[in-house]
C-alpha cells in the first residue's frame, strides 16, 4: 500500500496535473479580477468554460464556420508548414553536425553563422526570407526549418563529441574503418542529443510558423489571431488558438520523447533494466 502511495506522489502525471489545475485556478482569477473591470465583451478574458464552450459551440463566427472549424481549418495550414520545414531542418541539422564533426574545418566556419542565424529575431528574419522567395508558403517552411536545424545541429554535434576516448581507442584497436566508427558508435551515442535538439526545434517550428503567419496573410493560425485581435471575428478565435498551440506545441516535445523511446538502444536498455528492478 505505501509503495503504491509512495509511486503515486512520484508519478510525472500527478505532477503534470497539479500543475495544470494551478494554472486554471490563476487563470479563472485573473479573469474574474478582468471582468470586475467592467469592460466590454472584446477586451474580458474569458474564463475557461466559456473557450471550452465557444469550441462546442456551432454559431458561425467567419465564412460560415464555428470558432473550431475555422482553428483546424487554418491550424492544418499552419502545421503542414511547420511540419515541412521541421523535416528539412532535421535533416540539413543532422548532417551539418556530421561534416563538423568530420572536419575542423567546416565546424570553424559553420559556427559563427550557426550562432547568427540563432541571434536573428524571427520577426526580423521573414521579411527577408520572403524577399529573397517571393513565395509566402516558402518563407514560412525555410524560417520553420531554420530555426529547427540550430538546436538539432548543435546537440547532435554535442552528443557526437561526448564519446569517451577509450571508446574510439578499442574501436581502432579492432582496425575498424571509420565509417564503422561512426554507424557503429558516434552515431547511436549522439541519438539521446539528437532527440534532445528534436525536443526543443518541435515547439520553435509551430512557435516560428504562426508568428510568420501573423505578418503575412494567406490563411494559418497567426493570421486569424491578428484578424480576431482586431475584430474582424469572434475574439474567442483568439483564445481558441493560444490553447491550441499551447497544447500542440507540449504534445510536439511529446511526440519527440515517444519516438526517442521507441527508437533508442539506450531508452530499450532503461526499460529493461527498470523492469527487472520492478520484478525482483
């Protein structure tokens, strides 16, 4: 009984929801103290059962669509963006860490732009990505895709670079080549860094895409929060999308962490371990 207490209060769950519950309970506060303003309808903060209820709720608020069809209308714009540009940062992160780690060279001069490309605000960085494309839908995957492949080329390079020095010296002793070196050791070593990266990229890409979407019209998430923010609908599509992305971007670091689960020799090994553990 006590071990099951015990497992409960240390349970990622349990915290996961005292957390949550926190901040409905400051939320609904800071709603009630907004409502006691007296202001109109547009400006309150809406409590949570009313963002809930407006997306249950089938009352066309634009084009004939509810406060939900309009979200997943223009959130699968937004996220087919995101999710090209993530793909394409992966992979262009991925190998850039690669060649750094082959060559000095490339890693001294791939740094500093790395760190500059980093340092760039994303408002800044769109209107020169489109200048550059003409293409609105384009700007948006490169931007996604630029700010995916920093954390995933920094932490693979990381991961890359963690292998200790008598690893290489029994792979050497064995006159392995140096692809094997790297399919065989480098490259599953850095697995735990590269989701890491992953984990963090998942979050800025969606994050990057709707703020693109906000300077920029062409239907997506950002778009209807600006033309809501300014009352060209029901200012619940405003809401309606800030809990959105809030959600789609935990379930993204999520999603990466599954994955990493699934494909990692390491995390296999973990489960194992803890099993055994759990059984004696």
């Amino acid at each position: 009984m006590m071990k099951t207490i015990t497992k409960i209060k240390n349970s990622k769950a349990l915290v996961t929801l005292v957390w949550v519950l926190g901040l409905l309970v400051i939320w609904e506060i800071f709603a009630f103290i907004i409502q006691a303003t007296k202001r109109t309808p547009e400006n309150i903060m809406p409590h949570v059962w009313q963002i809930f209820y407006s997306l249950i709720d089938p009352k066309p608020v634009s084009n004939g669509m509810s406060c939900l069809q309009v979200v997943l209308f223009n959130a699968g714009q937004t996220l087919s963006r995101a999710g090209q540009g993530f793909m394409i940062g992966t992979l262009i992160g991925f190998a850039l860490a690669i060649l750094m780690k082959l060559s000095h060279i490339v890693e001294k001069i791939a740094a500093p732009y790395l760190m500059l490309i980093q340092l760039i605000p994303i408002l800044g960085m769109a209107p020169i990505i489109l200048a550059m494309t003409h293409d609105i839908g384009s700007s948006r995957i490169i931007i996604a895709a630029i700010l995916t492949f920093y954390p995933v080329a920094t932490n693979t390079l990381a991961g890359l670079n963690s292998v200790e020095k008598q690893k290489y010296e029994l792979m050497y002793s064995y006159a392995a080549k140096k692809s094997t070196v790297y399919f065989k050791m480098l490259i599953p070593s850095c697995i735990p860094y590269f989701f890491t990266g992953l984990k963090i990229a998942a979050p800025m890409a969606i994050t990057a895409s709707i703020l693109v979407d906000t300077l920029q019209g062409d239907g997506g998430l950002g778009c209807m929060l600006s033309q809501s923010l300014k009352h060209a609908m029901s200012i619940y599509v405003f809401w309606d999308i800030v809990v959105f992305s809030a959600v789609i971007g935990v379930l993204s670091c999520s999603l990466m962490g599954w994955i990493e689960n699934a494909v990692s020799p390491l995390k296999r090994i973990e489960r194992k371990t803890k099993k055994k553990k759990e059984a004696a």
